[in-house]
C-alpha cells in the first residue's frame, strides 16, 4: 500500500559547494532540515521514507539502512530486493510536495523519473524495482533513460520544478526562499538569509 | 476559442548573458531559433501567438505588435483592451510543449503562473486580463502573486521545469541540450556544442 520511498542520505559535512556561505555545522544542520521536509512530503504522499546511509545515523522517526558501498552499491543491491513499487528521492529537494510526488506514483508506465537541474536524476518511480539499476553521478538522467530503454520499460519524465531543484549552490537558495515552505526555509531565514535584488537579478544576503 | 499568446520578443542583441560563448549574430539566431519553438508548442496546444516588440520586425506567420514602451508599458497597454483570455509567455523557453502550457490554460482557478527560475516569471495565463497588470524584473514572482492578491484574483502556481527553465547563461544550455528537442536544440548542435562532464559536473563545450 505504501511504497518505501529510499532518501540516501549523507549526514556528515554534506553540501560542500555551499561552504563560501555556510559553515560544517550548519551545512549539517541544513541538509537535516531539508531531509526532514522531503520526509514530510513523501509522508504526506503516503509513502514510506527509509534512509540510506553510507554512516551511522539514527533517526528516530523513519527506518534507516546503513550500507557500506556507495550511492550506486547501496540502492543496486536494495532493489532486487523490493518486492513491489519502489521510489527513490534525493534528499536536497526541499520544494517537494505531496502533489508532485503523486503525480510520480500515479504514473500509468513502467517507471517515472523526474531530471535535476544539469543532468542529474532526482526522484525515480520503480514499479517493479529488480527490473532496474540505478547508475548516479553525471549526466545520470540520460544514463538512466537508456536503462529503461535497454531493460524494456516505459519510462514518464515528470514535469515538475519543485522535484527538479535540488539545492547545492548558493543561486539555488534563491528558489527555496521564494517556494519553500517547510522546516529548511525557515532555518535559512533563522541564520539571517533573505531575498536581495541587485541590478535587477535576484539573489541571497546574510545578515549576521 | 483561441486566446492569443503575447511574447514579448527583442530581437537585436538578446540574450547578452551569453556573450561569451556566442556572437551577436548567433545570439540573434538562437533567440528566433527559440522564439520558434515557443510558437510551435503555444499553437500545439491552440493558442495563438503574437509577438510584442519594441523594435520594428517582420514575421510571415504570426502578428507583430510594435510598441514604443518597455516590456511593462507594452502589456499594460494590451491587456486591457483583451476581451477573452490571453497567456503571457516569454520566448526563451524552448522547452516548452503543449502539455505543459496546457496545465496552464485549463486552470480552474482566475489565473495561472509559472515561475522562473531566479524569482523571475515565465508564464502568465489571465481569464480576465482586464483585471490584471504585470510588474516584470527582479523577483517579479512575488509581484504578480502580491497584484493577484490585490486584485482579489484566485492563482494557481504551476509546477512545470519545462516553463520554470529560461535559457539565459551557459548553464542552461545544459538543460536545453538534455530536454530540448526543437529547432533551437538543433542549431545548438549545429554550431558545434555537446555536452561535457568533468569531474562529475555536467557542462557544454563548443566544438569549432
């Protein structure tokens, strides 16, 4: 009834390309909140978030699968194991909402995908997960249609920004500040960051 | 039946973001390369396009208006005097397809937008023009929501990547080589650019 939806995860010093503007533990602390309003958002889609980690990490909310290979490893040796429909969403996208996500499950093909921003894969929709392997990092969303094709299964592209904006960069704060409306956005407006408009393009400043 | 599309639409030096990888003249090919498949996806998905530009321009197959104002002070001028319906759509979005502005156009609600990326606004869809005006430039998403407000107009904010993704800087290019497949894909193509990946980041090189 309810599909695990898989969050790999990576609890400790994530989210390095924001270093310029954020420090370890607050990056730590970010990547948490942000964990937290994908989990919500999978919730409120009635799926089941289980975490997949490469370190020990407790939480004491969701199920947590601690693996000792890497993002391709873990999920490749998870999901010939998924019996039924499988979701795999990474944990950067903190616009997620419960409509998007259903528009992901409600798919009447084989499989759903949805690209992140600069080629990668964001959310990925199994319905029979050892049918698939995944092959992240790159251009994954090119690699990951050609899977499909190669393995015969029908495969939709969603069309949603909220489930193609990952954040990594300081520019993609710009989105979460104007669409968020979890527990990340509020954390970001806790240490001090808002909207700014200089020469007509937006952008973020901190006010420490 | 057929509600106009205004795009507004400036041919001479676009896209100057761009600067660095491609000439003047390429640039002006590459925005009515792009300001074509706009028109193809809004007339798949039957609407009718006119161009709004400030500076004189022939087109053989769509209206032209010409206006003597910025792009605020053209559709200003215009959506009042817009009996019916009427889409706003910018031109350099050459991912659009039908779909996509259908999801648009069959709002239930007074009025649909879709965001651009950086707080900006790529498509606005109006029942009753009459009763809106647009505020363009800097995060002219929070402004148009604000006037929606104060006009006591019903919005609905749709989630698309499609629409959400402006072509401006040489990231986007990503994007357009990833998920296009018009004419402005084409002459990309043409001009010698494929896509790159180093260190796992994916980016396009230009083949001379």
């Amino acid at each position: 009834m309810c599909p695990p939806a898989l969050i790999p995860y990576k609890p400790r010093n994530p989210k390095t390309r924001l270093s310029a503007i954020l420090s370890q533990e607050e990056r730590e602390q970010f990547a948490g909140h942000m964990l937290s309003d994908v989990k919500d958002a999978v919730k409120d889609a009635l799926c089941s978030p289980v975490l997949v980690c490469s370190e020990l990490f407790d939480s004491e909310d969701v199920q947590v699968t601690i693996t000792d290979t890497d993002l391709n490893g873990s999920l490749n040796e998870i999901l010939p194991q998924t019996a039924a429909e499988a979701l795999i969403i990474m944990a950067d996208l903190p616009l997620a909402n419960a409509e998007a996500i259903r528009r992901v499950t409600s798919t009447k093909m084989d499989m759903a995908i949805v690209p992140g921003r600069g080629g990668g894969t964001n959310v990925i929709f199994l319905k029979e997960p050892k049918r698939f392997h995944v092959d992240y990092y790159g251009a994954s969303f090119i690699k990951h249609m050609k899977i499909a094709e190669e393995e015969g299964l029908s495969c939709e592209v969603i069309d949603s920004f909220r489930l193609h904006t990952d954040i990594d960069e300081e520019e993609d704060l710009v989105e979460l500040l104007i669409h968020g409306s979890g527990k990340s956005r509020a954390y970001l407006e806790e240490l001090g960051f808002s909207l700014s408009t200089e020469k007509g393009r937006v952008g973020v400043a901190r006010n420490r």
